[in-house]
C-alpha cells in the first residue's frame, strides 16, 4: 500500500471515469471514532452544474471516498458511484415506501 500524505492532495484535481472535471480537493472528511475518510470536500470546477451534486453548506462538492478509483496527478472517481441528489431522492423515496408498508 502506497501512503499519501493528506497535505499533498490539497489542490488535487478530480476527474470522473467518465471525463467530468468536478474539481479540486479543498479538504478530506473524517469519521471521529474510527478515524476513517469519509467524504473528498472539492472545490467546484467553474463549469460544473452542482445543482445535482452532493454540497455543503459552502457549495463545496461532497465526494465519497468509495467513489475512489485511483489518486495520481489526478484523482479518477467512479461517476457510478458518485453521491448525487437524483440518486438520494430515489433512495429517500424507496425507503419511504418501505416504511410505509
């Protein structure tokens, strides 16, 4: 396993599998217990539509760490498994219905 220091990722560009320039790593997200990454927090690429994106309060994308394919010069995220705002409504719906049953 190849470790990375944190500091050296800031500024980062990340780029989908598929082509999109969502952005560049501002910070990373960490679970308080286990001390487990859990979200890239990037600053948006300008040309980038986020209204369908996972942000913050700031407007900084959310970007999981298991969308994470590969860190190098750029970081490559698997656009499938991308956290985005289509995907949680479906998912908030489906369990809604679920409860409802």
């Amino acid at each position: 396993m190849v470790k990375i220091k944190a500091s050296k990722l800031r500024d980062v560009e990340i780029i989908t599998d598929t082509g999109i320039r969502l952005g560049w790593v501002y910070d990373l997200s960490f679970d308080e217990e286990t001390g487990d990454i859990l979200v890239i927090v990037a600053e948006p690429d300008e040309d980038l539509d986020v209204s369908e994106f996972v942000t913050d309060h700031e407007g900084l994308l959310l970007i999981p760490i298991n969308s994470v394919k590969s860190i190098g010069e750029v970081i490559i995220v698997d656009s499938a498994k991308l956290a985005v705002k289509s995907k949680l409504r479906r998912i908030s719906t489906i369990k809604e219905r679920l409860h409802h049953e």
